[in-house]
C-alpha cells in the first residue's frame, strides 16, 4: 500500500496483488491499514475485487461500500469493468449514480481518477 497525492487528496493506493477484497472484513482491514495516515481516499484496482463483488444481487458491494462510508472514507475502483456493466443493468445504474454522488467512484485508470477528484 502506498499513499500518493492526487489534486491534492491524500490516495491510499492498494496494490493490484493480494487476495481479493469484498467482504466487510476486507474492508475492516484495509481501514485497519490506515491508521494514522490522513488518508481521504482509497483506491482499490478493480482486478483486487472479490469475482462476485460486481453481482449486486450478493449483497457484497453494498456491504464493503457500505462499510467504508462508515468510517468516512470515499473509494474508488479502478480498472475497466466494462463487461460487468454491460452484462447487469443494475450495476451500470449503481455506477452511474454513485459517480454522480461522488463517495464512490468507478473508474477506468489513475487519469480519470485524477479528473475526478481534481
């Protein structure tokens, strides 16, 4: 894990290696791994995420999302899940409109990123 600055917003940027993310512990752990750094964001690449994290009808992004909002942190998914998208409606929505609100954030790459929180 690394702490990078982006626009000026303190970045935890989680590597792509490691077990995959998307329990509520998952998310535990990785707020666990913040502590005390001045973190706003992490970024977590979207190759990192549990193979059904992206299936809404889990219940597993709600709940790490969830959990992360908790705590106060914004996060962001980065990577191309493209065919996840087009393969669920209800996902394509969620990420339409968590982009639109901002807490969460799915984006292609560290550019877009930048843009974003820029």
């Amino acid at each position: 894990m690394s702490v990078i600055d982006v626009s000026g917003v303190r970045v935890l940027d989680l590597p792509l290696e490691g077990p995959p993310l998307g329990t509520e512990q998952d998310a535990l752990d990785v707020i666990g791994g913040t502590f005390g750094q001045e973190i706003d964001v992490v970024a977590i690449p979207a190759g990192r995420l549990h193979p059904d994290f992206l299936l809404l009808r889990t219940g597993m992004a709600g709940a790490f999302l969830q959990k992360m909002q908790n705590y106060r942190y914004r996060t962001a998914i980065v990577g191309d899940i493209a065919a996840a998208i087009a393969a669920s409606d209800a996902l394509r929505d969620f990420v339409r409109e968590s982009n639109r609100v901002g807490q969460v954030l799915f984006v292609r790459d560290a550019a877009e990123l930048a843009l974003r929180l820029g």
